[in-house]
C-alpha cells in the first residue's frame, strides 16, 4: 500500500507538528492532528516527512517522504492528501504517524512573534544579569502562554515559571540565545 512512497531521512531541524488520524473520503485524504491551533508549518510545507507510530499498529518502518498535493483546514483540523496515495487503505495505513517538517520551511514570524520550538534552550536572564534557567517549554493556559524553564545544576534542579508576555518579558534574542525577563529569582 506504502511502497509506491519514498523512504528518507527526517532533515537535521526537522519538527513534529502532529499525527495523521483516519482517512477521510476514498480518494487518499487523510486527517491530520495537529500540535498547534494554527497549523501554518503544515500548509507552508510541500513535503512532509512521516515517522510509524511509537504505538499501535505499524504499517511501516522508518522515515517516509510525503509530497503534499493540498492540505487544508477542517473541522478544527487539517485535511490532507499526498502525491502516490489515491485511494482510502492506503491513506488509512498511515493512521498514527508522526508528521514531521523542517524548520526552516515553516513561515516567516511577524516582530514580537516567535515559534515556540525557537524559545526551547534559550536562556533566561532578568534586569540584574541573573540567570533564571533554560527554557524546556512553554504552556498555554487560560490567560496567557507559560515559559518553564528548569535551573540549578546536577541532580539538584527545579523548575521555574515566568508568563510569557510582554509586562515580564523585555526582550527576546534568538541569535543570542536568551530572553531578557522582569522577573526576581525569589517570586
């Protein structure tokens, strides 16, 4: 069913984005899960690059190359179909895979406006020049997205977190590597 697709090897800054679900018609679209509520990564990118599943059934192994044919919203998801895959087995077989994207297709960010994936490893430092920590994530809440990030060193860590917005965050540097936050150490 998969053999016509093409194996490879995910691109150096490759980022998953989300997870096929069932097909959708009998022509070879697909539903796509994915990890943002808006999936532009997933229509910017012509070429995707699909992981089996962690769990469940596999129907193949490895890393394959899905060339995107159209891909649109639906239903508070995305719909997709891909370029060999025409009918609905075939798109069914990929039920549970991991869609991975490079980076570097994802689109461009308006000032002030940053991929989430960006702020992962930057490091957090308030008014006074303290290191508050690394970035491992960031949540969305009810009222505004959370940077956590994890400080100390060895076996002694914590975690901290800061709300991301603009009253405790000054400024942010991606070729520096650090954001620049209104924050004390002992809040």
């Amino acid at each position: 069913m998969l053999s016509r697709l093409d194996a490879a090897d995910l691109p150096a800054d490759a980022i998953e984005v989300g997870r096929i679900g069932d097909a959708w018609g009998i022509k070879g679209w697909f539903k796509v899960l994915p990890f943002s509520a808006q999936p532009e990564a997933l229509f910017s990118s012509k070429r995707w690059y699909v992981v089996a599943p962690d769990k469940g059934a596999r129907n193949f192994d490895g890393t394959l190359l899905l060339k995107l044919r159209e891909a649109k919203d639906h239903s508070g998801g995305v719909v997709a179909q891909v370029h060999d895959i025409d009918d609905r087995d075939s798109a069914q077989a990929l039920h549970g895979a991991r869609v991975f994207v490079p980076r570097s297709s994802f689109p461009s960010t308006a000032p002030d406006e940053y991929y989430w994936v960006d702020l992962i490893g930057l490091e957090v430092v308030n008014r006074e020049g303290e290191v508050l920590g690394r970035v491992t994530e960031l949540l969305q809440t009810a009222a505004q997205a959370v940077m956590v990030m994890e400080y100390g060193s060895g076996e002694k860590t914590a975690e901290r977190m800061i709300p991301f917005v603009a009253a405790h965050v000054d400024a942010v540097d991606l070729a520096g590597k650090r954001i620049s936050v209104n924050w004390q150490s002992d809040y």
